[in-house]
C-alpha cells in the first residue's frame, strides 16, 4: 500500500503518525504548532494518545530544532474527519486501511513454525470434516432400507431354508408345523436385526441376516412343538 501519510513503528511495536506530515497532508493553512494545540484540546491526552520529541529543523543550519508530534492510529482518524474536507475523508480512509492491514498480518503465521502449525491445525480441521462427512455418508448408506431385490432375495432364502431343513430331515408337516419353522427363523432375523418387522431392514442388517438364514437351524423349542402338533400325523423321522 502506497505511504500517503508518514508512519513508523514506535518502542511497543505500534503505529505512530507524523503529526507535521499529517498536517502538511490535510493542506491546514494554521501553523502546525498552533494547530496541533488547538486539535488536542478535543481532549486528546499525552503519552495515551500522542507523543512529543524533537526534530531537526529543514531550515538552514543554526535553527531551533522542531516539535513534532507522535500520533496512534485512533488520533490521526479523528483529526482527519475534524478537517471535513475531502483530503481529511482520503487521510481517515487510508488510516483505517492500514488498521485493517495489519490485522490480517498479524493473523498470518509470521515464523516458520507457525506456519507447520497453521498447516498442522487446517490439516487437522479438512480431515475431521471429511471424516464427519465419511461417516455421515456412511450411516446414510447403512440405514438406507433395503433395496427390492435384495428384500426378495431374504424372502427366498428364508423359504429356502425352511424348505431344505424340511427335505434334510424328511418331515411331512401340515400349514401349522411349517408356520412354526417360519416363525422361528423370522424371529431369529428380528433378534439380530433389533426390528419389529422384516420389512424394517436396513443395509447395514444384510449380511448378518444373509449369514444367519445360511446357518439356520430351529430351536429345540420349536422342534417340540412340532413334534407335538405331528401326533396325529405320520412322520418319517426316526
């Protein structure tokens, strides 16, 4: 940014304006010594706001040295906007440019290990958010229900096992016997699944419930109980 005002940098690290260059810049007509007195007077306090030293003069040698003043950032704005002129509108602009300046560079890294750390720290940040994303990606895929071929494919499975525990073992159930069997691998599904109704399946639920019907065998309760109804039916078991 082009220096349209004078600025330096005081013991603490602040910025100072140079109260006569300021002066010179708002085009003042009053000597600066009687204005920067009479700008004071708006209550403007030494060595809070403003600082007072010495300069050589530009005058020929053998001049009295100058009275200068030291001005923070927040006194050369307002001094300008006093003026109301367009030179004090350009001054108090360019002042609160050069605030915004150096905000931004003091949130920049300024030493090299700053800046690993800042890229550490965005490093951090970018691979938490896409792990959130991961997972949000994922529980969205898991919980998504099942697809109709993939709910037709349990369907068939589980009459498949029934079916094939049936020929296994020779049985010769009524409706009621085979209702038994059905209703004990459907409970088995709902258990692993944690659901109410098949028709609640989820993604994630496929292939636990695909393994479960692969190794499905009924409970040595439901077998008594068909064992019960097939008194009055002739059964091939041994």
């Amino acid at each position: 940014m082009e220096e349209l005002i004078k600025t330096f940098k005081q013991k603490d690290g602040s910025v100072a304006v140079d109260g006569r260059d300021l002066h010179d810049f708002l085009e003042v007509d009053t000597q600066y010594t009687k204005w920067i007195d009479r700008m004071i007077e708006y209550g403007f306090t030494e060595n809070v706001d403003f600082t007072s030293f010495s300069q050589k003069s530009l005058k020929p040698s053998g001049g009295r040295p100058q009275v200068n003043h030291a001005l923070t950032l927040d006194m050369a704005k307002e001094l300008s906007m006093i003026q109301r002129t367009d030179r004090g509108k350009q001054a108090r602009q360019y002042f609160i440019a050069m605030e915004k300046r150096a905000k931004a560079k003091q949130q920049l890294p300024q030493t090299p290990e700053e800046k690993i750390m800042l890229l550490l720290q965005n490093a951090n940040e970018d691979n938490k958010k896409i792990n959130q994303i991961d997972n949000r990606v994922k529980d969205l895929e898991h919980n998504k229900p099942l697809t109709p071929g993939e709910y037709n494919y349990i369907s068939h499975a589980v009459g498949g096992a029934v079916n094939t525990y049936v020929q296994t073992h020779h049985l010769i159930l009524t409706t009621k016997q085979r209702g038994k069997l059905y209703k004990d691998i459907n409970g088995g599904i709902k258990q692993i699944a944690g659901i109410q109704t098949r028709a609640q399946l989820r993604e994630k639920d496929f292939e636990n419930v695909d393994r479960y019907i692969r190794n499905w065998v009924p409970s040595t309760a439901t077998i008594l109980i068909i064992k019960q109804l097939s008194e009055p039916v002739a059964s091939n078991e041994g």
